[in-house]
C-alpha cells in the first residue's frame, strides 16, 4: 500500500469502496423513486412544468427503481451506471439548468458530481459483493 494508492493496491479494500459507492449512488434514486410514488400528482406538474408531459412519470419512477436497486444489488452494474450517468446528465440539463440560481447550480452539479461517480463505477465494475460477481463466477 502507497500513500497514492492506499485503496486500489487491496483487494478487499475496492471491493468495500466500490460496495459503499453503489450503496451511496443509488440511494438517492431508489428514495427519488419511492418520493415520486408518494407525492405523485406533484411530480407530475413538476414535471410539466419542465415541458415534459406527465405521462412520462410512471417510466421514470420504474427507471429510478429499477436501476437504483441494480446498482446497489450489483447487478449488470456497468450498463445501469452508463444509464444512469446518461439520466443524471440530462435530468440536470431538463431541471437544474438555471445557473444563475444558486440552488440550481449546486442540483445541476450534483447531478454532474453523480454521472462521474456512474462512470467510475462503470469503468471499475461492481465488486466482489455483488450479482455480478457471483454471475460471472460461475462462467
């Protein structure tokens, strides 16, 4: 272990990294998910507000879900990353984009902070404690 490299020179050590990293990424859009649930007919005027149709709404909750429990589960980890860094990115450009606000700034940087965040995970793959693991285990 180097000062420079303290994590990725063990094992076991990138493997909880990456472990908390799917945990702490897709909380935030599993509980996006399940608020969208709950305040449904708010989400949809926010949405609508945006110039979406709220239609759209069932999909991005299923979305949200869906690859928010992949990514903790660690399951096709790298395609739910790519997707989600892609959503990230558009969601940030749809509802954040006035700069000018500096709450908007700080949502428009969070959501590009979390598509970074995506592609590494995307680059490095799930870990050891995950589906993926097991899967490719037994090929």
């Amino acid at each position: 272990m180097t000062l420079l490299t303290p994590i990725s020179s063990s094992k076991t050590l990138t493997d909880i990294a990456l472990l908390l990293a799917r945990i702490g990424l897709s909380a935030i859009f599993i509980l996006a998910a399940l608020n969208k649930i709950q305040y449904f007919d708010g989400s949809a005027q926010y949405m609508a507000s945006a110039g979406l149709p709220s239609s759209l709404l069932p999909l991005v909750i299923i979305f949200e879900l869906g690859a928010g429990l992949f990514i903790l589960a660690g399951l096709a980890t790298q395609l739910s990353a790519i997707l989600l860094a892609g959503f990230s990115i558009v969601s940030a450009l749809l509802f954040h984009f006035n700069l000018a606000d500096q709450m908007q700034f700080i949502l428009f940087f969070k959501n590009v902070a979390m598509a970074g965040g995506f592609l590494a995970l995307a680059a490095q793959g799930a870990g050891r404690y995950s589906v993926d693991a097991k899967l490719l285990k037994n090929n």
